[in-house]
C-alpha cells in the first residue's frame, strides 16, 4: 500500500506561505515577565557595538519559559535568545566558548518544545524574523518586508535575511501545487502533471529574479566584514577561535562542549522540498552518480549521509518531518522517464523545471562569489600589508580567512561550499529527460559573460579547450572572476 500525500496542515505549512508561519511573528512577547530578553533585544545593536553586552548578559536572570504559551511565543523567544547566544559568542575581540546560563537554561527548554538545536538557524534568522510594513499587502513583496531584529541594526543585514523571506513566501504556493501532481501522478493524468510543472518552472523563475535583487541593498564588503561573523556556528571554527565548540552552560558544572553550524539556506525547507519533489539527488561532494540504482517512486526516502541531509537536523522538526515523508511519495521524475518518448510536452516541463533550478543555483554561486570569495582575497591581500600585532587584535571568522595555511574560506555552516555548490548545481541538471536538455545541462561553461554584473559581454577570444586539469579554471561570471578549485568556500547554500 502506498503511503499517503502528506497534509500540509499536520506539519504547520501554510498553502500560500509555505514554510513561513500563518501567523505573523511576534514583535514583543506579550508576558511583562520577558521584559528583561525584550529590552536586551531593542538595544542589541548598540550592545555589541559598545562591547557591553556579554556583561549586560552576565547579569540577567535564569527566567523560566512557563510564561510561553502560544507557538508564536516560543517561536520569538527563539529567536531572541540564538540572537543573543551568537552575539555573546562573537561580539568581543575574541571569540567565548561559553554560552552563560541565563541564555543557556531557557533556550534548551525552548529547542527541545520547538525540536531546533540551540543555534541561531535559518527558522530564526529568516522564517521567524519579519513583519509587514503594510499588513493589507501581500509577504512575497520584498519592498513589504522588514525585519525584527539584527545584529547590526544596518539595511544590509535586513535585506540579506527579506530576501530569503520574499522567496519563502513567493515559492510558498509551489508545496501545495506539486503535492497536486504527485496525487496527479498516482492517477495517470499527464495533463495535471504538465499543467503543474509549467506553473513551478514560473515560479522559479521568480524567486530566481528576487534572488537577483540581494545586491541592492546588501554591501558585500560590509556582510563579509560585519554580518558574516555574527551568523558564524561553532563547528569547524577552530581557525576563528573555537576548536572545540561551544558549551551551554546549564549551571550543573558538566555542561559537554558541542559544536553546531550556524545558519545556511541549506536549512531551506524549501529549497529542499523542491530537489525531492523533482527526484533530484545530492551526494557528498566529490562522490560521482551511482546508476545501479533501480528506479522507484518515494526513490529519495533514503538520500545518502552528506551535508544537505545533515542540514534537516537545523529545521523546526514538523518541518524535517514533512520533507522525510513527501521523500516516500515523490513520484514526478519516474512518472516523466516513464513517458519520455510518448509525452514531450511532459518532458518539456519537466526539463524546465530542472533548468530553472539550475539557474537559480548559478545565481546564488555568483552571490557566494561576490559576497564570500572576493572579499576574502582582499582581506588576505590586505593583511600581508599590516603587522601581525594589528592583525591578532581579533579573532573571528573574517580574520581566519586572512590566514594563507588555511585558505579554504567556509561558510557560515563550517564547511567550504564553492565545490559543494558546484556539485548541487550540476546534480539538479542530472534528472533531465530531453537529449537535448540532458546536453545542455551537463555542460561545462568556460567564459558566461565579463565586465556586466547582469548581461556580461561576448567572449574576446576563444577558451583553449586543452587546458591542463591540474590548471584552475577562471570563470567571469555575475560577481567577477573566480577560480572554480576547491579552495574556496561559500557562506550559504542554496
């Protein structure tokens, strides 16, 4: 017997909004017994700036999550204290490794009711983080979007966060219209299938152009320098000045030393519903395609150890919860491979699909790129100029990027990204039906456009194809020139 198409409402998915809560989030929690994390919270920018705010939190009581009552509440008290855990941990000139047990107490409590590790994550960062400015228009508007709280208090570190919000809520009606075809699917009809992935093809398309807007309000130079380090977790972070992790200190005096990535758009549940739903796979990078596997519907119910599986761990676990059993009824690539020489149109959409997530993936390269990678080389080249003194004032995971033994720049999840990232995007092309698409997807661009941010301009010469394979390959993509080598990382992941 076949498993059921899994119910949005039994996971808390909204039809129009997806992922994002149906109730807005909170701007204050309601109880007056919270004013203290409220107050923190209003003056947490100025907090870090002036470096107080390690004793400010020092000296504030262990409060009690009795007062907690509705979702939304837990929810805002979430994301106040990851908030506060990350700038405590961060916010001096050297990294803490101890999280004090004014935060650390009630923010256990709150992880374990909400099933999210202690981190800030992307559910606190971005899912539980806005509000409208005008509550009659609609969330997927970008210009519509404001955020609750930042590190900052900059426009950069806001719009870094709505963007991701708007394609939240933009790709939000995707879940409800792809569980339609799965249910299409079950019953032969074609029509309902193609029907549904040209809408998704669209729609991808448009959160592709939202994608595309991160750089008008968000400096590179300021998220690399000021906002990155904040959303830093403590794994891998030996190099910033946390080698053995973090440790939430529960006042029982055996607290352990854990060690969780910080918040990646890895932990989209959305962006992940969209692999499963078009049965694309991921595999650890650097590990090629398997295809001894046999195919079956539910074919991504069990997907391989690798860091896309790990980052479920990160989501509110109704969430993970949700992706796991659409996983057992994805039905669509084995409804389309099964009608590839009978129904084109089919394919066509369904290759459409494919490309447009393709694309999109290649923006977010290029954000990574502009945002992440050349940045860093600045830093290093700016730091072999001044004294080592200067460059030891601080430890954080800008400066860990200045040290040339350790050149692999990560991400704020703690790994380095650009070969994974590579990896993920040429994956999504794998599924495609069409000769043609299949070829067009798998290939290899040398030179796609230099000089424009957006249009790029005509190749001056032509790319020597017999480059040595040890030789890095320079791409001139959307954010510049870069080298497509594995010794550069990324600061999210789409």
């Amino acid at each position: 017997m076949r498993p059921p198409i899994p119910v949005l409402s039994d996971y808390g998915i909204s039809p129009n909004h997806g992922f994002l809560p149906d109730v807005l989030p909170l701007t204050r929690l309601p109880d007056p017994y919270y004013n203290k994390w409220e107050s923190v919270g209003a003056n947490l920018q100025n907090l870090i700036l002036s470096k107080r705010l390690r004793g400010v939190i020092d000296r504030l009581p262990v409060l009690s999550t009795i007062g907690l009552e509705h979702d939304a509440e837990w929810r805002r008290a979430y994301m106040l204290l990851t908030f506060f855990a990350h700038g405590y941990i961060w916010g001096g000139d050297t990294p803490c490794d101890r999280v004090p047990p004014s935060i650390s107490v009630p923010l256990l409590q709150i992880c374990e009711h909400l099933e999210v590790p202690p981190v800030s994550t992307y559910a606190a960062s971005v899912l539980w983080n806005f509000k409208p400015l005008f509550v009659d228009e609609e969330i997927d508007d970008l210009d519509n979007l404001a955020t609750l709280l930042t590190f900052t208090g900059s426009l950069d570190e806001s719009w870094f966060y709505l963007v991701s919000v708007a394609i939240e809520a933009r790709g939000g009606p995707i879940i409800p219209l792809m569980l339609t075809a799965v249910a299409a699917a079950r019953q032969g009809d074609s029509a309902t299938v193609t029907r549904c992935l040209r809408a998704f093809a669209e729609r991808l398309d448009d959160l592709g152009e939202l994608l595309r807007r991160m750089h008008e309000s968000c400096d590179p130079g300021f998220f690399y320098r000021r906002i990155r380090t904040f959303l830093a977790g403590s794994k891998n972070m030996a190099e910033a000045g946390l080698p053995h992790g973090v440790t939430y200190d529960d006042g029982s005096g055996t607290s352990p030393y854990v060690q969780y990535s910080g918040p990646s758009n890895a932990q989209s549940s959305l962006i992940q519903f969209f692999d499963i739903i078009l049965g694309i796979e991921h595999r650890p990078t650097g590990e090629k395609p398997d295809t001894s596997e046999s195919d079956r519907e539910g074919r991504s119910r069990a997907p391989k150890h690798n860091f896309i599986r790990d980052m479920r761990t990160y989501m509110p676990g109704p969430h993970a919860r949700f992706l796991n059993d659409v996983s057992a009824v994805a039905n669509i690539r084995e409804f389309v491979e099964a009608r590839t020489t009978s129904d084109r149109e089919l394919s066509i959409a369904y290759d459409a699909c494919l490309a447009m997530l393709r694309a999109f993936r290649d923006i977010h390269i290029a954000i990574v790129t502009r945002y992440i990678i050349l940045p860093s080389r600045e830093n290093r080249a700016r730091s072999r100029s001044r004294s080592p003194e200067v460059v030891r004032t601080r430890q954080n995971l800008a400066t860990a990027s200045k040290n040339e033994q350790h050149r692999k720049v990560k991400g704020t999840g703690g790994t380095a990204l650009i070969p994974f990232l590579k990896q993920a995007r040429d994956e999504t092309g794998e599924p495609s039906v069409e000769a043609w698409a299949k070829k067009f997807m798998s290939r290899q661009t040398k030179v796609s456009g230099q000089g424009d941010f957006f249009l790029g301009k005509e190749e001056a010469a032509k790319v020597d194809v017999d480059v040595p394979l040890d030789e890095p390959v320079v791409e001139h993509g959307l954010a510049g020139t870069w080298t497509m080598d594995d010794e550069y990382g990324g600061i999210c992941n789409y």
